[in-house]
C-alpha cells in the first residue's frame, strides 16, 4: 500500500487537498510582502514616522521565525488538522484586527497575532502535500506549491500598491478575509490527520527549549531587520542582540539534542542529503530574497519608475515560475534525475543574475522582462527538485518537524539576504563614489568643459554665472553619485550570480531520491 493513503483515509483526490492547504500557503507567504509598500501610507494615516512604520513588518517576521521551527512539534502534540485551522482562524481574525487597528502600537501587536498565527501554514502544508502523494508524484504536488511560494512575493507587491492606491492600506488586510474562510471551509472538508500524529500528545513539554528558541530566533529577526538602520555594529543595540542571538541559539541547540522530549528534532540533520538540502534551501532564500530587494529599488532610484511600475515589472519572474514549474514536475514524474534539474537550475539563475549585473541607466522594460523570465524559469528547476530530494530520505512520523526546519532555513537565508543587499548597496555606493572622484579633477580638461558646458546652458536660461557655476558643480556630483549607486546594485547582482555557482557542485552531495515501488513501500 503507498504511504499516501495513511494521511487521505477518505481517498479524496490529492488535488483537492492541495487546493485546500495551498489556500493556507498563499494567504501566509502574500502577507511577507504585500504590506511594504503601504508603509508610507500607515505611517502618514497613524501620525508616526516610516522608520517606526518598518515594526510592521519586523514584528511579523519575528513572529512567524519563532513559530516555524516548532510546528512540527505542535502539530504532534495538538494534532495537524485542529492546528491548521486554528492557524487559519487566528491568521483571518489578525488580518480583520490589523485592518481595524486605530493606533500604530495596537497594529504592531496585531501582527505579532498574525505572524504567529502564519508560522504554522507553510510546514503543514508541505508536509500534508508530501503525505497525500506517493512519492513518483511528489515533484508535481511540490511544482504546484512551489507556484504559490514563489508568486506571492512576487504579487505582493503589485497587489498592496494598488489596493493602497485605490482604496485603503487596511484593505491589504482584509483581502485576507475571504481566502482565510475558504481555506477553513476546504481543510475541515478534506485534510485528515494520519494515524501517528498525537502520539507525542502525553510527552512532556520542553519550555527550556521553547524559551531558548524564542529569545535567540527574535533577537536574530530584530537584529537583521534594524542592522543597516542602526548601523550595524556600531550601535550597542545591536552588539546585544547579536550576543543574545549567539547565545540563546547556542544553548537551545545544546538543550535539544539532551532533552528527552525536545521540541525540534535536531538530529534529523545526521542525514546528508536533507542537510545538504536545508544549507542550499538557506542560500536559495539568501539570494531570491536579496535580489527581490533590489531589483525594485533599482528600478525606482535609477530608473525612475513609480513604485506600481516597479512591483509590475518585477512580476516576468513569477510568470517564468508559473510556465516551468509544471513541466519541472513532470520531468520528475518521468523520473529524470532531480539532481541533474536543480544543476540545471542553477546555473540558470547564475546566469540570470549575471545578465542583471549588465543593467545600465538606459535599460528599456524588455531589457529587464528577459532576464527576469530567465531566473524564474531557473527557480522553477531549482525550488521543485530540491524540495523533492531533500525530503525524500525523511520518514513520515518526522515530516512536520523536516518541514518546519526547512522552511525556517529558508526564511532567515532571505533575512540574511536582504540585509546584506540593503547593507552592500550603502557600502559599495560610498566606495564607488570616492574611486569615480578620484577621476574628476577641476584640472583637467574634460571636467572643465563639462562643468563650462553645463553653467552656460543655465546662464541662457537667465541664471547668474556664480549661481550656474554652483549648480553645475552640484550637477556634476549628482551625476557621479547616481553612477556609483549604479555600480553598487551590479555589484549586488554580480554577487548573488556567483553564489549561485558556488553553490552547484554542493547538488551532488545529495543521493538521488527512490522511485517507483521501493519509495511506495517506503
């Protein structure tokens, strides 16, 4: 008998099932991004600063990363179904209360309700979807679910500007209403709980372990949020975050592997291949999330595009994703080697982002469809496969928990990622721009002439010569500080492309995953 049947009891079709737990998905991972273009908006409507606006989306975050690791543990101890619809229902009710909310701090507060509520949708669903299908079939149900992890970031975006910009930022909110109540209506009609989940329900709880994960994830969400902010190291809020971090992370891994009874299983990482999977799945959130920031500040700050435009340009990657994944699911299906795919897909990416370090300041629409396209067709060949052999060698009774890690890995990767392009693109744009001056120099002839050029056309304007002298040379250095920040956001691409090929060779440090009766027997 396949190992699909345990958790469908009523053999409904796996689809519907997906469907109902990728409502779930989708409704969690839209949210990561669909309110960060309102942040001026929410900032202006509740009398407060858009820097004290950004605990919005911190508060979320910190949130939703202490929660993911522990799913596992909470849906064995509560059950999987009666957790997912409680996530469900308190993610919707956040999402009403947040929309609703009359002040800043009860807003924050509600997105803690929310992020902690979110943590759970993510891991459930992909381990629901990995135990609903057999194992030749599990590259097509992850295809499917990749799409929604994939797209929503995308979409976000694009959706939140023009709810703001035509009704309201809380209507960025309530558009989680109807899909939260749709997908409680699907998980009670069709998600079903396999016979080992609630075993673990008379362990005991491990609160050391639970209080440990909580204080070292949150300091190390708030520290890479605020870093870029408050200058890094620089500031002793940080320096104190960074050393509770260190330590609460430390002791909680220590407390893990010598509990009897502990709350995240860590010694699944014995296995090579799901630990290979989990350290190229951190990198994989390290560059998408990373370059996802950039792509739209690039096209807002040099480009000059609105940012409606910019989120309905940065959509080419989605729809590459949309297109590929399918057939990444096929081919898998087919049994072609998922190692060859996401090798494959790989170098793709590296490619694309290549392509985005040849951006200049006359880069037309179509100039930057292309190599978007490109990277989410490389996306599609690396986020299916890679999800598919990753947990291929975890046995059921230990999927909630693989997931939950997975998924967790992957989140702070993206942190990490957007912090560090937020941080190069500062750092290289300052270097840029004292290597460029050193070639400007009031001597030579080429500035002279063009400092002359640019004061006489304001002086035919009827501007007075020193006047027009002055604003040729603010002129000058305008344009040598655009062309430095220019250069610091290909170099952020150029970086993330390298990563990606450094990254390929560690594939095959993967076994390849079982097919046919052997995995269905697994």
């Amino acid at each position: 008998m396949s190992e699909s049947s345990n958790s469908n009891p009523a053999g409904i079709s796996p689809w519907i099932i997906a469907i109902a737990v990728m409502l779930s998905t989708f409704l969690e991972v839209l949210d990561t991004s669909v309110v960060n273009v309102s942040l001026p908006h929410i900032a202006g409507n509740l009398s407060a600063t858009v820097n004290e606006a950004t605990w919005v989306l911190t508060s979320y975050l910190v949130a939703n990363a202490i929660v993911l690791p522990i799913t596992g543990w909470l849906a064995n101890y509560f059950g999987r179904k009666r957790l997912l619809m409680t996530a469900v229902t308190g993610f919707t009710i956040a999402s009403f209360l947040c929309g609703i909310a009359p002040s800043l701090p009860l807003l924050v507060f509600f997105r803690i309700l929310q992020g902690a509520s979110g943590g759970c949708l993510q891991p459930i669903s992909q381990a629901v979807l990995l135990e609903t299908f057999p194992p030749e079939q599990r590259g097509k149900a992850m295809a499917f679910w990749g799409m929604g992890i994939v797209v929503a970031p995308i979409l976000g975006p694009t959706l939140g500007g023009w709810l703001t910009f035509n009704y309201s930022w809380r209507w960025v909110f309530y558009i989680n209403l109807p899909i939260g109540i749709a997908s409680l209506i699907m998980t009670q009609l069709y998600v079903f709980d396999p016979p080992y989940i609630g075993r673990k329900r008379g362990a005991g709880v491990d609160f050391w372990g639970l209080g440990l994960l909580a204080v070292g994830i949150g300091a190390l969400q708030i520290l890479l949020d605020k870093g870029q902010e408050d200058d890094w190291f620089g500031s002793h809020f940080i320096v104190w975050l960074a050393v509770i971090a260190a330590v609460g992370l430390a002791a909680f891994v220590i407390r893990e592997l010598m509990a009897r009874h502990p709350i995240v299983h860590l010694r699944v990482f014995k296995n090579r291949t799901y630990a290979t999977g989990v350290a190229l799945m951190s990198m994989l959130g390290f560059v998408l999330y990373g370059s996802l920031v950039l792509l739209p500040l690039f096209m807002q700050i040099l480009l000059n595009y609105t940012s409606m435009a910019a989120g309905i340009w940065t959509s080419p990657r989605g729809l590459g994703s949309m297109i590929f994944m399918p057939i990444t699911g096929i081919l898998l299906s087919r049994r072609w080697d998922a190692r060859a795919l996401l090798t494959c897909g790989f170098l793709v990416a590296s490619v694309s982002l290549y392509m985005f370090s040849h951006f200049n300041l006359n880069s037309g629409t179509w100039g930057i469809f292309w190599p978007q396209f490109i990277q989410g067709a490389g996306m599609a060949f690396v986020f299916v496969p890679l999800t598919t052999v990753t947990m291929d060698p975890v046995p059921n009774e230990e999927m909630g928990n693989a997931t939950s890690m997975f998924n967790l890995m992957r989140n702070i990767g993206g942190s990490i990622g957007i912090s560090y392009a937020t941080t190069l693109v500062a750092r290289r744009s300052q270097f840029h721009q004292v290597r460029l001056a050193g070639h400007i120099n009031a001597f030579h002839n080429a500035t002279r002439q063009a400092l002359a050029g640019a004061a006489a056309a304001m002086e035919r304007h009827g501007i007075s010569p020193p006047v027009a002298q002055h604003r040729a040379l603010a002129l000058l250095y305008g344009l040598l500080r655009q062309q430095a920040t220019l250069l610091s956001y290909l170099d952020g691409f150029w970086l993330f492309a390298l990563v990606f090929l450094v990254m390929t060779p560690l594939v095959w440090l993967m076994r390849r995953p079982r097919t046919g009766r052997a995995a269905a027997a697994h």
